[in-house]
C-alpha cells in the first residue's frame, strides 16, 4: 500500500481540498496569541506569511514523520525569523504544533 504524503493525509482528516490545505495548516498552527494580528496582517501584507506558507508546502510532500521532522529542522536552521513581526512577536507557525500535527495526522512512523 503507497504512503500517503502529508498534505494529503490533512485533507482527508479535516475534509480540505488541496488548494486550502497550505492555509488549513497555517491557521491550525499558528501561536496562540497570534491568531488576531495574523488576521490583520493576512489582509494588509499576505507576502510576510510567504516563509511559512512555503515550509508548509515543502513539508506537505512529506510521507513519513521522521521525514517532516527533517524538513522542519532544515527549514528553521536556514529561515530563522527575520523580520519583526516574526522574530520579536512571534507571528508566525509554531514548529511544535506543526510537528503535533503531523504526529496526530500520520503517526510517529
């Protein structure tokens, strides 16, 4: 039986379409108290999300656990968060609740 990546794993579990599924993860994975200022910020400057929406996109391929992990530690030791709203607010996704997700969804396999 062939391995479902994890994008497609997601949207079997909460019944989004591929197209959704970077932005499913983004609002699931976002530190708590970020919720309100990214909501702002999705609508006044959208492109400040662009480094999470594409670890999300990256790790989406991913068909194992152990292999989303790898992504997600590459991704924070060459993308650490640079700007303000990241690096001082922490407006961003958390990388536990990511690596959360992904056990929930495939299992630490």
């Amino acid at each position: 039986m062939a391995r479902q990546c994890f994008r497609d794993t997601v949207c079997a579990r909460f019944g989004c379409t591929a197209e959704s599924y970077a932005t499913t993860v983004f609002w699931r994975c976002l530190y708590t108290h970020a919720r309100i200022p990214a909501r702002i910020l999705w609508v006044v400057r959208p492109k400040i999300f662009a480094d999470e929406l594409d670890l999300i996109e990256v790790v989406g391929t991913a068909e194992s656990f152990a292999e989303l992990s790898r992504e997600l530690a590459s991704h924070r030791y060459h993308y650490p968060p640079r700007d303000f709203f990241r690096r001082e607010l922490a407006i961003r996704v958390s990388g536990k609740k990511l690596a959360r997700l992904a056990s929930k969804v495939m299992g630490q396999t």
